[in-house]
C-alpha cells in the first residue's frame, strides 16, 4: 500500500511514548515527516536525550510505517533534544537557570543511608552514559563532596562573583567545603543557609547541562524548600536503606517533596545487601523494604544497590568512576539505577510538551 503523509501522521498518532497516556502526534514531538523516493523520514523532538526511551520509540516507529506501508520501506527517525524554556509560561519568574535542562533533587528523610553516595554515582553514571552532568554538594552542614571527588588540592577559582565549577571525574561539581576552612563548623540559621546555598546554586558557571543533581541534607529543613523556590526542579529522588526506621524517614521525605508540589521520580535502595568472602549474600539491613515502600506510595523504584567495601574505598579515595569497575553486578545495579532515572525524567518532562508544531516536507499527494 502506498504510503501518504496523513497515512504517517494516523500511524503516529497511535504510539504512546513510554509512560505516557497521549500519543506522539497529540504530545507535539513530531517536528518533521519527510516522503521521497519511498523513504521516510520522521523528526522527532524528546525532553531528553535518554537512549532507552529513543531507542523503544525507533523501533515502535519503524515498525508501524512499515506496517503500514506493507513492505520493508526505509525509515529513518531523527532524533532532537527540546531545550528548556529560559522564560517559563503564565506568571513564573524566568528560570535562574537557562541553561539547565533538568534538575533534579536527591534527599533522605534521614543521615546516614548513602545520599551523598548515591547522588554521585547518579552524577559519574549519568555522565558515562554520555549526558552533561553537573553535581551541586547542597549538604552546606556537613558537605562531603571535596572528598568524594577528590577536591582537596584542587584550588577554588572565580570569575568576579560567578564561581567556576570543578571540572572532574566527567562531571562539573561544586561544595561549599571548598570555600570555607575544612576546620569550621557550619553554624547557621535559617536565613544564613538559605544565602548560602543560592549562591552556590546560582553564582556558579554551569555551562549547558542536561542534569543538574543536587545533594541535599538530610531531612526537611531549609535547604530543599530553598530549592524549590529558586529553581524549576524537574523532581527528585529519595534514598533509604531497607530498615523499618530509614523507610518511616524516607516517607516523610516523599511527602515534603509533594508538598512543595516536587515531582518524585524515584527511589533508591541503598546498602541492599552484602556479599561476604564465602560468596553468601547477607541482608544486614533487610531487604527489599524501598522498593514495598515505593509501590504502597505508587512512585518508581529505580534500583538497590548492594554495600562493598571498594565503595567506601572509592570514597575516601575521591575516586568514584571506580564504583563501575568493581565487579559486573555492581556495575549492572548502578547503569540500570542511572538508566532507570533518565526515563523517568523523560517521561515527566513528556507531561508538558509545550504547544506542538509540525512541519511536513516532501511532494504533496496529487490534488483530486
């Protein structure tokens, strides 16, 4: 059967991007369509640039033109990136941020569950997979960031009043522990840690970004309500261990971040499990709790991740592109929590596409 652009456009209209509810056409991500010479061409624009969701969506196109086609016609899709809106629509204010595509929060209801752990190996992991990554230490308390990156000798720099990022490990980073004495305690009210923390946010070059993770403190105290006011957050994510007393904690975290109207797009179950040296698997903090949590409170469960001493080794040793070379489950459970995010995050920015818009190249069918 010979192929007509309305005939594309019908067939597109009944692919559902992954997660969503609305089709391609209805979500307007479809930006060209091209028919000549029996080929066909289809543009295609994502909120991200997340493989897995290209890659699903390539093969439901491909594989409903040629349907519909009746034959094994060429089809190319071609993919774009949308940037983010620099003034947002209605009465917000414009973002701070422009050249952010994404940020994304990482909390815990309380210290002590890998927080910081994760949020890195979301940053590094995010970052291996070919995205542009920044990682703001937002733990102004107890920043941990200069170690874990391996900051110390690196000296802080500055353009006027913009800090420039430390640029390590694939990523660009910045801490606060690395324009204070290491020696002093951060003792700071409320109005102190929120200056702080803006500053660090927004007084920092951070180029173009498809990412920004931001490493919160723990608990529901300033600094999160402070990142919901300052910038337009994609969502975030909430680590706990397994244990009853992290799960309560991780609860009240989830709830914070849906009062201050902060998408969840996962959780993360960190120190899972331990494999001793007889090869046993040891449920030191039980297992399994995160994720029962996360399906009772019907948000997405992106991964467990088991303890290994390499880890805390890596840690110390600010080298944290190491965590993927421990072992190949370890590195399967991390790329998969990494993957798992960015999808997430493609199918929440899929929610607000924006106004569609369509161009149809090639010859038009004859006029009747």
């Amino acid at each position: 059967m010979p192929l007509t652009h309305d005939a594309i456009l019908q067939t597109l209209s009944k692919i559902l991007p992954p997660g969503q509810e609305r089709d391609l056409v209805s979500l307007g991500m479809i930006r060209d369509i091209q028919l000549e010479d029996d080929r066909v061409t289809i543009g295609i624009e994502l909120p991200t640039p997340e493989e897995s969701i290209r890659a699903r969506l390539q093969a439901d196109i491909e594989g409903a033109i040629r349907s519909e086609a009746g034959t094994d016609i060429p089809v190319e899709t071609v993919f774009t990136t949308k940037a983010p809106p620099s003034t947002p629509a209605g009465d917000a204010p414009p973002n701070p941020l422009p050249g952010v595509k994404h940020v994304i929060a990482v909390g815990a209801g309380k210290g002590g569950v890998g927080k910081s752990t994760v949020s890195t190996f979301l940053a590094t992991g995010l970052a291996r997979l070919g995205a542009r990554v920044g990682l703001l230490d937002g733990d102004i308390y107890g920043p941990s960031m200069s170690t874990m990156l391996g900051l110390d000798e690196i000296q802080a720099t500055a353009n006027g009043n913009v800090l420039d990022p430390f640029e390590v490990h694939g990523i660009k980073s910045m801490t606060i522990a690395k324009l204070v004495d290491p020696e002093k305690a951060m003792i700071w009210r409320g109005p102190m840690a929120h200056k702080a923390f803006s500053q660090l946010v927004l007084q920092t070059d951070w180029g173009e970004l498809d990412y920004l993770i931001v490493d919160l403190p723990p608990g529901t105290g300033d600094v999160p309500l402070s990142l919901a006011q300052l910038l337009p957050l994609t969502g975030s994510v909430v680590v706990c261990t397994p244990q009853r007393v992290a799960i309560d904690d991780a609860r009240r975290a989830v709830r914070m971040f849906q009062q201050l109207n902060v998408n969840v797009l996962g959780v993360v179950e960190n120190m899972s499990w331990f494999v001793g040296d007889d090869g046993k698997e040891y449920d030191i903090f039980g297992r399994g709790g995160a994720e029962q949590m996360a399906a009772g409170m019907s948000i997405p469960f992106l991964g467990a991740i088991p303890i290994h001493m390499n880890m805390r080794v890596n840690a110390d040793a600010g080298t944290p592109l190491a965590n993927f070379e421990i072992n190949d489950e370890i590195t399967g459970k991390l790329e998969q929590a990494c993957r798992n995010l960015a999808e997430q995050v493609s199918i929440s920015a899929m929610q607000d596409p924006g106004r569609p818009t369509l161009t149809i190249s090639g010859s038009p069918p004859p006029s009747s």
